[in-house]
C-alpha cells in the first residue's frame, strides 16, 4: 500500500508541474496486480488529482493484470474516455496517434523494456 501512495504522490507532483498544458498518461499495467491487503479495501473515495488539462489515458494490460476494479472505483473523467487495451499494437495506435515518429520510437521503446519492475 505504500508504494501506491508514494506512487500516486508522485503522480500527483508531476500533474501539478505541468501549469496548464496539456498532457496525457500512458500506464503499462501488464501483470500489475491490484493489492489485496485490509488498507486498501477500505479505500472508498476517489484520489482528487488535477487531471482538467489531460486529454487522454490509456492502460497496456495483460492476462495477467488484476487492476482490482480501480477504474470503475477511482476513474471518472467527462473530458475523455479511458482506453484500456491487451494488445502493444493498440496500445501504440492510441497512444502514439498524434506524435511525431521521434516520439512514438521513444513510447515504443519504453514499452518494450521490460526490465523495469513498473509496479515498484
């Protein structure tokens, strides 16, 4: 439960740096899986984060992703819809539709390191 709420502390600091300009989140969610711990099911409001600015959120996850009904729980957004997809291909389509070649290699890059231990 710590690491989620250093997580979304951070999460929280960088939405606040970005002032006013738009920006999106893109989150590799493939084999996260959902804490199942006393203190986390008794979390029943909604993290308050200044999401006015982002224009869109898309989820990668996998068979093996137990997101615990976090978007239902936690996600309400009217200014988009958020993606959640099992393929990297869709992921990459709906996160990179926009981007300049230079910028969907960096996403497809960091996509593909699966080095990094994402949930920790």
């Amino acid at each position: 439960m710590g690491i989620n709420i250093r997580y979304l502390s951070e999460l929280a600091e960088i939405l606040a740096e970005r002032k006013g300009k738009t920006f999106r989140l893109l989150v590799d969610m493939r084999d996260w899986q959902a804490p199942n711990t006393p203190s986390a099911k008794r979390i029943k409001a909604a993290f308050q984060l200044d999401r006015r600015n982002q224009h869109n959120e898309v989820w990668l996850q996998n068979d093996a992703t137990d997101d615990g009904g976090i978007a239902d729980k936690f996600f309400n957004m009217p200014n988009f819809k958020l993606k959640i997809v099992n393929s990297v291909q869709q992921f990459l389509e709906y996160a990179c539709a926009k981007d300049s070649d230079e910028v969907k290699s960096y996403i497809a890059d960091w996509v593909a390191d699966t080095s990094i231990d994402k949930q920790n």
